[in-house]
C-alpha cells in the first residue's frame, strides 16, 4: 500500500518551523510513525517498545541523548514518560532549534498530564486518527480507516482480532491495573453495542457484574487510548429542557462492526446495528476533518426531553452552527429533515445550515425539503457540506 497524504501534513509541518518539539497522539496503528518518517525523513528514528532500548534510556538517559543527532523520532514516548523532563531541558539549551523531537503516544491523556509537566510551551500537540473519506477512497463503514485493515481487507478479521489482543495487553495493561482481560474484552463488546446511545453507566455496569465506577474507569481507557468518542449534548437553551449525558461513538465503524461479530456487507445491511454504526462512522468523520484541518475539536447533538434529537451540531464560528443528521439510507425523504427544521424554528441567536448526510450512491433529494434549506451529502462529500472543501 503507497503512502496516502494525512489532511494533518501542513499543520505539522507548519508546527516544525515554530516549536522545537511535536506531539502526535492517536489511537495505535493509526499511521502515526508513518506518517512522521514521511515528512521528516532525515529524522533519527526510536522504538521506545523495544526492551533495549527501554533499558538503556533508563539506566543512562543523558548518555542516550547525546548520541542523538535531531531531528529524532521518538515513538510510543508513554513508555519513557521520564524522558519528557530531559528532553525539556535539551530545548531550553538549545531554544531556536526547531522541529528536533518528534513524539508519538498512544495514550493521549496520561501523556498530555506528562507534557504538562515538562515540555508546556515547546511542544505543539496533535491528533491522529486512522484514515478519513477524504484521505482514502477505501475508507468504508465495515472495514473502517485502519490502514493495515484496508491494505488486506480479505484478512481484516485477522487483523482486528490481533488489534484487540494487542491493545488489551499493552495500552489497556498500562493504563489501568486491570487484571481480568476477559471481562474487559466483554466490555468492548457491549460498548459496540451500545454506539449511538445516550451514555448510561448503570445499563453497562449491571450485565459485566461490575460497578458503575469501574465502568466510568473503562470508558476512561477507551477514550485515553483513542477508542472512543464521547459527544456531548449542546447546552445552548433552545428553550427546552435537554438530555446532559453524552453520546457514545467508536472512532472506528470498522473496529465497531468486528466487535459485533459483522463481517460482510450482507450483514451490515440486516443488521440492526446498521444506523448506529453509520451515525458513528459520520461522528468520526466529523471529528476527522476538524483536527486534521487545525480547527478545534467541537461536535455536540442535542436532544430534549420532548424526543425532539438532532444527531449532531457543529460550531462553525462566528455564531453559526451546522445540523447534520446521518440517515443510513439511499434514499432520503422530506420527513427525515423534520428535526433539523424544528430545531431550526427555535435557534434565534445563531446562523443555522442544514444538512442531512446519507450512504452513498445515487439518490435524488425532493424538492419541497430543498426549499427549507436542507443540503444532501454522502457520507463521503461530508467535507464539502462542513465547508472544508469544494
């Protein structure tokens, strides 16, 4: 599999010229150290996995870095997290190098609470995820983003089975003392199953026989190790009373669909998940385009308790907010917009567009629902309708 330019390529690049280190953090086998030995080719490179190397960091790590001509690639860095106070005190020796330490972490939070520490102010932080639609054409709602997983889709079974085991014995291990994987594993499950839904702890916690803070620990790890997503309910009163639990996503509908046990797109389509997955799979795309384009990371849905639910708004500044309702469906209706146009009816302080976001292929858009000013995309023109390309 070539190489696929990452939308994030101008903002890292731009980052390099102004700050001595970078930090990109994403969830494991996202295309991290690809994508940095890409752009930094001249970049030193280190596996902060490989025991040796682990070893020696540890035993003389002023030594280590004295060996090391930057700019350097320093991959996996939560392993070390130590090393983030030398590195530190490398930089201010040397303030107007710039681009020399190139970060990866697979665990953003404990990392970030590490950078806080030591690197606040050197260090420009980023996120990767695994690919978007407008990044590979290849990009789909079974097979998800994951490079290796769309490089070998016949074997993607295979592959996520090994991503599983990998992630539950190294980020989840490191993460949390827990020690029972099986009961965990289970819990993954029941997360994909429950994607889409308005986050209730006690639901998940009765079945895993476990408790409700264990599970809000859990959920902690899926979204440290960027897992999950979690889309909070908009505040903003619309003179409504609103639902304040977030709603739960998996970053990857591919990794979701694996986790329910569908494997084909037969399956996908009878499958009642189908809706779930597809809202997740626009959630992620969503959160795809606003990190990789350097915007922040705003995305919220709304639901009051008169069942009236948009699945999803996006700030797009200056006081103007973008609805967007993801429809599994070939072939939309007029009634699908009906909440986009209610909502609307009660937003007075901002400046709305509608959008309803569906599978793609050929479908036609009523007229009458045009009229109300409800744009049609597929999911894979979805960068087009958040206005970040033609």
């Amino acid at each position: 599999m070539k190489y696929i330019p990452r939308l994030i390529e101008s903002e890292l690049k731009k980052a390099a010229k102004s700050f001595s280190a970078l930090i990109l953090t994403g969830p494991r086998r996202a295309g991290k150290t690809t994508l940095l030995r890409k752009l930094f080719p001249e970049a030193a490179y280190f596996l902060l996995e490989d025991p040796d190397v682990i070893a020696r960091l540890r035993m003389d790590p002023r030594s280590f870095l004295d060996d090391v001509k930057g700019p350097a690639i320093l991959d996996e860095i939560q392993n070390v997290p130590e090393l983030l106070g030398y590195l530190r005190t490398r930089i201010d020796q040397a303030p107007k190098r710039k681009g020399q330490w190139l970060l990866t972490g697979s665990q953003e939070a404990p990392l970030m609470r590490n950078v806080t520490e030591s690197l606040a102010g050197r260090a420009a932080i980023f996120q990767l995820l695994p690919f978007s639609v407008q990044e590979s054409t290849k990009v789909n709602l079974l097979k998800g983003g994951f490079p290796e997983a769309l490089m070998r889709p016949s074997s993607s079974g295979i592959w996520f089975r090994s991503y599983i085991q990998t992630y539950l014995e190294r980020d989840v291990r490191m993460a949390s003392s827990i020690r029972n994987l099986t009961t965990f594993r289970r819990f993954l499950a029941l997360v994909a199953s429950r994607c889409g839904q308005i986050l209730n702890r006690t639901d998940m916690a009765a079945p895993l026989g476990v408790s409700v803070p264990t599970i809000s620990e859990w959920l902690s790890i899926l979204e440290i190790t960027g897992q999950i997503i979690l889309v909070p309910p908009f505040f903003e009163n619309f003179g409504k009373r609103i639902i304040k639990s977030p709603k739960l996503y998996f970053v990857d509908s591919g990794l979701a669909c694996h986790l329910l046990g569908i494997d084909s797109i037969p399956m996908l389509r009878r499958s009642p998940f189908l809706g779930p997955i597809f809202e997740g799979h626009v959630a992620s795309e969503i959160v795809k385009q606003q990190i990789g384009s350097g915007r922040m990371r705003e995305i919220y849905y709304f639901r009051d308790q008169q069942g009236l639910e948009v699945d999803f708004i996006v700030s797009t500044g200056n006081r103007r907010l973008l609805f967007i309702e993801a429809k599994a469906t070939q072939t939309p209706t007029p009634k699908m917009a009906d909440a986009l146009l209610r909502l609307e009816k009660n937003t007075t302080r901002y400046e709305v567009s509608k959008v309803l976001v569906h599978l793609s292929g050929k479908s036609i858009f009523p007229s009458t629902a045009l009229r109300s000013g409800v744009k049609l995309y597929p999911v894979d023109r979805l960068p087009a309708a958040m206005g970040m390309t033609g």
